[in-house]
C-alpha cells in the first residue's frame, strides 16, 4: 500500500527520484500515465492489469468511456528505475503535469501520484475541497 508525501525536485532532463519506500512497492517495472487534476498516475504492474481489465467491460458504445480511455491509456508510458532510483517522465507526462522543477509524490492506496508542487498546494488549499465537507459527503453515501 502506498501512502505519505514527498518532496523532491526533477533534473533538467526530467527525472525523478522516486522515494526508497515506493521503490520497493513499485517493483521493477511499472506504468506512468496521465492522470486527474493535472497529476500523473504510477501503477505497480499488477495493478495496472486490473485497472485494464476493468476498463476493457466498458461500453464501446459510450462516448466518455471512449474517450477516458483513450486519455488514460494513450498518455502511459512503461517504466522502470534507473540505477539511482530515478524515473525518467516523456516530454509529454511532464506536459500533462505541468512539471517543471519541483514535485510532490503522494502515495495513494494502489498508486503514485506526481504532482508540479504549485498544483498540489493550489489543490489542498481549495476550500471546497476541505476534508470536512468531503468527509461529510462520503457518510452520506454510506461509507
């Protein structure tokens, strides 16, 4: 399970240290793709399966499902570690991301998220997502 926040800094050829913990997690390859609110999804292997398998029972016929589709799987990239621990994010994922320089890496149960720092600060400090009004949502629906 991956959890916690991390603080580090991309080199000008847009590699990321990844953190020891997550390192282990991860395993030896792994996929990096697009992800929501501008950040960047990490997948062990495993786990990027069964987020494959699910997506293949969606309706062909659905427009939106086309399209996420297409969103989620045309930006991955498989990836592994270099030997310092590092990965390097295609031109295209830093876009997506708007990485730069600084990054934040948050664990999040079955995955990584890569957030630009500047985004991930803008996105916590968002009133209505305030972790009491979220929290009073997810009661209402029972969890």
């Amino acid at each position: 399970m991956f959890i916690g926040e991390y603080h580090h800094t991309l080199d000008k050829k847009g590699r990321l240290i990844l953190p020891l913990k997550f390192r282990e997690e991860l395993g030896e390859s792994f996929v990096l793709t697009k992800g929501l609110d501008h950040s960047l999804f990490v997948y062990p292997d495993h786990e990027w399966a069964r987020i494959e398998e699910k997506l293949k029972t969606l309706p062909l016929t659905s427009r939106d499902a086309r399209a996420f589709v297409r969103f989620f799987f045309a930006g991955a990239a498989e990836t592994s570690l270099d030997n310092q621990g590092r990965i390097l994010i295609p031109s295209n994922l830093r876009e997506h991301g708007n990485l730069e320089k600084e990054a934040v890496i948050i664990g999040v149960s079955t995955r990584l998220e890569i957030w630009d720092e500047e985004t991930w600060n803008r996105y916590t400090e968002d009133e209505s997502l305030s972790i009491d009004h979220i929290a009073e949502k997810m009661t209402e629906l029972g969890i």
